[in-house]
C-alpha cells in the first residue's frame, strides 16, 4: 500500500484530534455506584445489561464508530511514526523523515546515552528526551545557565553600583 500525501495526514490528524474531543471517556458501567470497581473499561456481558442493549440514559459503549482515520492510526500527534528503541542496534534502519524514536522504558543511563549519542550522530527526533536524561546532568545545565546569568549581571553593573565604588577608591585614596 502507498503512503498518504503530508498534505492529506496532516489533515486526518487534525480530524483525529476533532474526533478525540467528541468522544466520550469510556468508564466500566457501575464504577461510579460502587468503590470496589475502578473505572478503567470492561465490556459488558450480562444478558440485560444496560449499556450492552445501549438503553438511553446509560453512557455509551466502546464501538468501532469512535475509531480514527486509518491514515492516521499508530502516528504520533506529531504526524511521525513511533519506533520503540531498546538498544543502538535498534537505530538501524529508521528513516528521519517519517519515524521518530522512543527509548523503552528498561532501558538503563549508560545505554540510553549511548543510544542518544547514535540518534544525535544520525540526526534522528528522540520523543522522551527529557526522561532520558540524567537528573544529575540537568541539575549540572542548570548551574551552567545560573553561573552564565551570574556573569552577565557582574559585567554589566548598574549605575547605583558605580557611584558606590567610585566613593570606596575616594575614601581609600583620602586614607593613604
């Protein structure tokens, strides 16, 4: 089967995203009576069951009618096709114009920046770069950017500051 013009996914994105707002949360009938059901969906199989008969009043079933455009199925919003990244190797292959990577959740620091070194090398779109990378490493571009900051305000005093150091070299020059 061809691949769809950009022009005609991102259109179908933008009706996937439409459709998304018009359909219902689907919730497991009864959850909200009862505290021992939680709420994530169960299909109805009871022989009178009010949502199954779909009776008026009651909240509307999973069915295929809420399904999204088949153009636009298994796409990131972004209009990319995901691709799960378990190690370098996993790089292989992937085309930068229609796929992006994800880094599985397993995997651990030392492979992850391994893995972001390769993509960077092959200019690949990671999706969970935040998560990739480390605390540590966050925390170092932070005070980076402070120390940076920091300098900026010390080369560029205000004119307050300098009548102030102007009186200090005055009252120093006087004392001597």
């Amino acid at each position: 089967m061809t691949e769809p013009s950009p022009q005609t996914t991102k259109r179908n994105l933008k009706l996937r995203r439409r459709m998304k707002q018009r359909k219902p949360k689907f919730v497991r009938p009864e959850s909200w009576r009862y505290v021992r059901i939680k709420e994530n969906w169960r299909r109805p199989r009871g022989l009178d069951h009010k949502v199954r008969i779909k009776y008026d009043g009651w909240p509307p079933g999973v069915s295929i009618g809420y399904r999204g455009p088949k153009t636009t199925r298994g796409l990131h919003p972004s209009g990319y096709r995901e691709v799960l990244v378990y190690n370098v190797e996993g790089l292989e292959g992937i085309d930068p114009k229609i796929q992006v990577v994800r880094i599985a959740h397993t995997v651990g620091k030392r492979k992850k920046a391994r893995i972001l070194a390769e993509a960077k090398k092959k200019k690949l779109t990671v999706l969970n770069l935040k998560e990739a990378i480390p605390k540590e490493e966050k925390v170092a571009e932070e005070k980076v950017e402070e120390e940076k900051t920091e300098t900026e305000e010390v080369e560029s005093p205000k004119p307050e500051q300098k009548t102030v150091k102007a009186r200090k070299r005055k009252e120093e020059t006087k004392q001597s």
